[in-house]
C-alpha cells in the first residue's frame, strides 16, 4: 500500500468509527508503525482534514450537535478530578475540552472529549499509568472545561453537581 493509499485508509477507518482509534489499531490496520501513523496524521492535519488527539486515540473533529455549551471554571486536586468529571458526564454533558491559563504561553489546551463514565475510567486510568501531572498543576488547580449538554436544564444539573463537590471556582 503506498502512501496515499495509506491516509486513504486512515481517513476511511476515522471516518466509519464512533469512538477514537488507537494509533497502535491503525498502525496494525494499515500494516505499519505506529510512527509512520503519527507522521500520516500531522501531514493529513497540514493538509487540512481535521484530525484531534484525544486521550483513547485519534478521531475527526466533530461539530457541536445541535445543543448548548457552558463554560465551568473549576479549582480541585488529581484526587477530585475523576469525581468532577464524573458529575459532568452523570448529568448528560460531554466533557470536550481541559483549558489552563499560563503567564508565558496564554491558554493550553488538552482535548478530552469525555462522554460516559468509561471514558472517564480510561481517561483516568491513561493519567495514572502514565504518571502525568494534570494540566492545572501548572495554575495551582485552577482551570475549565468547555461543556456541551442537549440542554440549559443538564447544563444547571451540571453546575450544581460541581458546586456540591465543591469544586467550582469562586473568586
């Protein structure tokens, strides 16, 4: 298989999955490394297809369902955050973003896209085995997360789940 062939392919097992895929599965898939993955995703990204990195694989950028989106500002420890990101998910949102504020590089962002409790698990389970620091280390805790739910009314149940955990951000 040549090399257009290949990000033919990747594109086609992006495109026909509802869930992120592994650079190992594509590699196995595509009968290469998974270097020559990560090489095939930046050159299709700099050719414009929109691809994302998310903590259970790659998968395309999806637009915003019809639904709304929030903003939470939150301030909590690694031991909170699996319970934050729980009460978000519990309550019908889609955790799709982490968002901190740095003094020299302005906003860094890690995208999550989060959906159920199992993600949520994986997700956690990735920081752990990994021994990677949360992003909000860096602003002693503080940080956001774009939200989006199908409704206002999930959106509030979310807030004040966050709020009961004491993990909203008051200045």
């Amino acid at each position: 298989m040549d090399n257009s062939a290949r990000r033919e392919k990747i594109l086609q097992l992006l495109q026909g999955s509802p869930s992120p895929i592994t650079g190992t599965a594509l590699a196995k898939a595509c009968d290469v490394s998974r270097q020559i993955i990560v090489g095939d995703v930046a050159l299709m990204r700099a050719q414009g297809t929109d691809i994302i990195s998310t903590p259970r694989g790659y998968q395309l950028v999806t637009p915003l369902v019809p639904g709304c989106t929030r903003v939470f500002v939150c301030c909590h420890g690694l031991d909170q955050m699996e319970g934050e990101l729980n009460a978000i998910v519990d309550n019908g949102g889609i955790v799709r973003n982490v968002v901190i504020e740095h003094e020299v590089y302005g906003n860094l962002e890690g995208t999550l896209n989060l959906h159920s409790r199992r993600d949520v698990q994986q997700y956690v389970k990735r920081m752990h085995d990994s021994h990677a620091e949360m992003l909000s280390a860096i602003s002693g805790g503080i940080h956001t997360h774009l939200v989006e739910a199908a409704t206002e009314e999930e959106l509030e149940a979310i807030g004040q789940a966050l709020r009961d955990l004491g993990v909203l951000y008051k200045n």
